[in-house]
C-alpha cells in the first residue's frame, strides 16, 4: 500500500468531506480554474455528487451552481496568499410565495499545498437552523415580555390597539394580521388595527363569515393546509388563521394572520405550528388585557357614577368643579350651576312607592344625559335633587339650558308596568361663577338658595341666583 493509499484510505470514511485542488493558469499566469485531485465520498456529495472516477474534472464543472460563484474567489485568495479560509455557504430554495428558504448550511476550511489547496467541508445545517431558531424564540420572548409590560400599563383600548399593531408587525413580520372588535349588537366585527398588506382581506364583516367565531375556537392554519375558506378573506390568501379573542369569558372579538400568495419569506422563517403557537399566547394576553380594561372602567364606573340614574355621583361633581375652578382662574371663562329638585317628590313616592320614584329618577337622568352637551357634567346630588355643570357657558345660555330641561320634565310620559304615572314639575336655581360665588362652596350654596327661593314661590320654575352683594343689601 502506497503513502497516499494509506493517508486516502481514512478519508474515504470521513463524514466531513476533504479534497484536494489544483490551480489552471492561463499563459499570464493567472488562475482560470481548479482540477480536483481527490476527493471522499462526503465531499464530491458536497461539490455536486461528482462520481470518484471523474475526479480530473475542474471545480467549475464539477462543482454546483451555489458554490462556484462564491469559492473560486475564496480558493484564488488561499492560493494566492497563503492565508488560510474558513467561511460558511448556505444554500436556499425558492418558496411558494416568492421568498427564500435555507435547504443546506457547509462550513468549509481551505489551506494552501504547493500551488493548490486542501479544502475540508461539514455540514452545519442542523447547527444553523437550531442557533437561528433559538435566536428566533430569544427574541420572541424579549417582545412577548415588551408587549405585556406596555399592555399592564395602558390606559385605553385605542392604547390596546397600538401595542397590538406594534409588537404584531415584529412577532409576524412575514405576515399580515388584524384585530378585530365585535360591535354592541353583535352584528360586525370591525378591524381596530391592522399590519401588512390589508388587502389580504375585509376590515369589516359579519361574524358570520368567520369560522374561528362560528365554531369557537381557532380556525385554519398558517401552513395553508385545507380547510374551509372563511368568506371574509381575499381569494388570493394562500394562509389563513382565525382566533377568537376572549374578553369577559366571551369571543368578543379576533386575531387574524394571512399569508397571500405574493408575500415574501425570511431566509429561516419560523414553522407555522411555531407561529401558531405564538399567535394564541399573543391573543390570550391582548384578551386579558382588554378583559382588565373594562374590568378597570366598570370599577371606576362604580366608584364616580350613581347606579340608579346612570348620572354622576356627588364625589366627581365636586372634584371636576374645583378643577374647571381652577382652570376658570387661568382662562377666566365662566362656570354655569344648575341645581334641580323635583317638586313633591314625597308626594309621588307616597302614591307610586318607591319603584315608581326609581322610574321617574331614571328618566330624568335620561332626559339630562340627552340634554347636556359632551363638556356639561350632570350628577344625582343626593336624593332627589340633581347639579348640572356647564364650563364656559354666559348667563343667558345657562338660563335657556335650564328652561329647555324643566320644560322637558313636564313632558315626561313615565310608564311603570303598563301604566302612565302623574306628570311632575322641576324647579331649578341658577348660579354663575365667579359672579355667584368665589369658590366651590359659594357658587353651589347660591344655586341651591336659588333654587329653594323659586320653591317657596311655587316651584316649577327657573331662579337666578343673587350676587353677594344683592345678599348683602338685604
């Protein structure tokens, strides 16, 4: 057995794969080609399957496509130079929607022999992908962690909604999506964010024309294996997948990923059960999230709003108007007061009972809720008596709101249990800050002496209060 039979016997067996080259010059002494001199089994499976008995063959015809534009240059250096090469080819593959997907990885060494080299391959595909997919859930985590710390910090749902299409254009950058919100009546489930290409479907529909919301529970998959095709998505979307968000215990609302058939793919895409799986983790926390919000909103409800009327309680009323005091320094703009009181209330709850007092008190509070304009806070005060709160508004105006709302009263047509209960009257005093009152105290101490001054004349009537120094005259 000769030397190189020996020292070749080994490498035959080699996993990684080793061969050897030589430098073709042309008549100016540069290097035009490669002529392989050996190589084992592993390599000439690397470099294109080239069987054993055409080893004489040049790297550019022996060699696949992949590989020929970026090793001829790297063996010209290692020749050239006698430095030595450690480098990394990845090979991809064209997908279905146009992107590129990584089918090999090879880690190559290359040193120079005489005027050649030895060049030893490994395959590192296994390598590469787990490192890309650690790297891939590392920073799934990292964003995972971001959301929910925004989303624990948020102060409404339009919030909500932005941490959604934020982190969702991050943690599916290959893919477009949408959160969807059912309406009151439950009759369209309307987008309230959305990310990618929205045209991968409808931002408005019916809930019916979504099987995730007709079943109850998530729906298609993001590998685009068959399953019955949600009406709400374009006929183009190659992948779809529908998750029911639930606020409150119920499916208020869905999470929608699509992959059209045009869209492009990273080079180390993430599997689609991956992806899945990270699309519910991100649906159940954008859930709670918006479960805490009304939760949140339902308790501060509660805490500022009186059940009976749906009005405001005493305790908002007060710290609203020492605010708009505060700002009414500054700006110098007016505050308006109403304060209302029902006329023979006692009377009525004789003769109705407690349950006919309850009506009338929710219908008023109805008329004032539709009365009052956005900036106005209307409040049940205590009893039967009501405040009305009217920023920026002159004397004159106050005092037509004030009619328009007695007037109304008077037309009320309260019904309990089929039947019609007696009409009532309103009386109401009007005061005006700063010229009521200095201060909180005052200005509604001088709409309530208005207020029982127009009582003591018959009630049913509008009363403007009097300036301290019209009490003080008296």
């Amino acid at each position: 057995m000769s030397a190189d039979e020996g020292i070749r016997r080994p490498l035959e067996h080699l996993l990684d794969g080793f061969c050897t080259f030589t430098a073709r010059r042309n008549g100016s002494g540069e290097i035009v080609d490669f002529r392989m001199g050996y190589a084992n089994d592993a390599a000439r499976a690397a470099t294109g399957d080239t069987p054993q008995s055409e080893v004489g063959e040049d790297l550019v015809e022996s060699t696949g496509e992949h590989f020929k534009r970026e090793l001829f240059d790297d063996f010209c250096h290692v020749v050239e130079t006698g430095e030595p090469l450690a480098t990394q080819s990845l090979v991809y593959q064209d997908t279905e929607r146009g992107g590129k997907q990584l089918l090999y990885a090879y880690e190559a060494r290359a040193v120079r022999i005489g005027d050649g080299l030895a060049v030893g391959w490994r395959d590192v595909t296994g390598h590469v992908v787990t490192e890309a997919e650690l790297g891939r859930r590392n920073r799934e985590l990292t964003l995972m962690g971001e959301m929910v710390d925004y989303l624990q910090a948020v102060e409404s749902p339009e919030e909500i909604f932005e941490v959604a299409a934020s982190f969702g254009s991050q943690l599916f950058g290959n893919l477009s999506g949408g959160l969807f919100l059912q309406n009151e009546s439950g009759s369209v489930m309307e987008a309230m964010t959305s990310w990618g290409d929205t045209t991968w479907g409808d931002q408005v529909f019916a809930p019916e024309s979504c099987w995730a919301l007709r079943r109850g529970r998530r729906h298609g998959s993001l590998a685009g294996t068959a399953a019955p095709h949600c009406t709400h998505a374009a006929d183009d979307v190659k992948a779809l997948l529908c998750i029911p968000l639930i606020v409150q215990g119920r499916a208020a609302g869905l999470l929608v990923l699509a992959a059209s058939t045009t869209a492009s793919l990273s080079t180390m895409p993430p599997s689609s059960a991956a992806s899945e799986a990270l699309a519910v983790s991100v649906c159940e926390h954008l859930g709670l999230a918006l479960t805490n919000m009304r939760l949140r909103g339902s308790l501060r409800d509660q805490s500022i709003k009186d059940a009976l009327t749906g009005l405001f309680n005493r305790r908002y009323l007060e710290e609203t108007l020492e605010r708009e005091i505060s700002r009414s320094v500054r700006s110098g703009n007016s505050i308006g007061l109403m304060m209302l009181d029902i006329d023979h209330f006692k009377e009525f709850n004789d003769i109705f009972g407690h349950s006919g007092g309850d009506t009338l008190m929710r219908e008023l509070g109805a008329l004032l809720h539709s009365t009052i304009r956005v900036e106005d806070v209307a409040c049940r005060y205590g009893g039967d008596e009501f405040v009305v709160m009217l920023p920026e508004s002159s004397l004159d105006v106050i005092v037509l709101r004030a009619e328009e709302i007695r007037q109304g009263v008077a037309q009320l047509n309260i019904m309990q249990e089929g039947s019609v209960l007696n009409a009532v009257t309103l009386t109401v005093g009007v005061a005006m800050y700063p010229n009521h009152g200095a201060d909180m105290a005052e200005l509604v101490r001088a709409a309530d002496e208005a207020m029982y001054q127009a009582k003591r004349e018959g009630g049913d009537r509008v009363q403007i209060a009097q300036t301290p120094s019209e009490r003080d005259s008296q």
